[in-house]
C-alpha cells in the first residue's frame, strides 16, 4: 500500500508540473497530458468494474514440461 501512495503522489506531482508547463505556452505537451489522464482514467475505471462486478483474475499458467519425459532412465 505504500507504494501505491507513493505512486499516486508522484503522478500527481508529475500531472501538475505538466499542467505548470501547459500553462506557460507550451500547447503541444497538453495533448499528451490529456492522452496519459484519459487511459490512467480507463484503467483504472476498468479494474473498479472488475472489482464491483466480482470478477476474478486467474492466475498465470505456465507452460513447464513434463518431468518424467525430461528424465533419462540411466540407473
């Protein structure tokens, strides 16, 4: 969870600085800025749906090969 505030806090330093820059004259950077809250913003709606709705995630499956067609019968 600490992590998580540190992150939320970083991206809103992040976000106010780049509306500090857009603010100053620098029009090209606000596209981006907008670009970067609306998918933060779809995400994030995204996995708050999941949640509500109760939807799991399933855990990765990795493909590990078959032990005893691995091992050589050399006894």
């Amino acid at each position: 969870m600490r992590w998580t505030k540190f992150g939320l806090v970083a991206g809103a330093i992040f976000l106010g600085f780049g509306l500090w820059v857009v603010s100053r004259g620098n029009r090209g950077l606000g596209e981006v800025l907008i670009a970067i809250v609306a998918l933060t913003l779809l995400v994030a709606g995204g996995n708050w749906l999941n949640d509500w709705l109760g939807i799991k995630r399933k855990p990765q499956e990795f493909n590990r090969p078959d032990r005893s067609a691995s091992e050589t019968d050399e006894r």
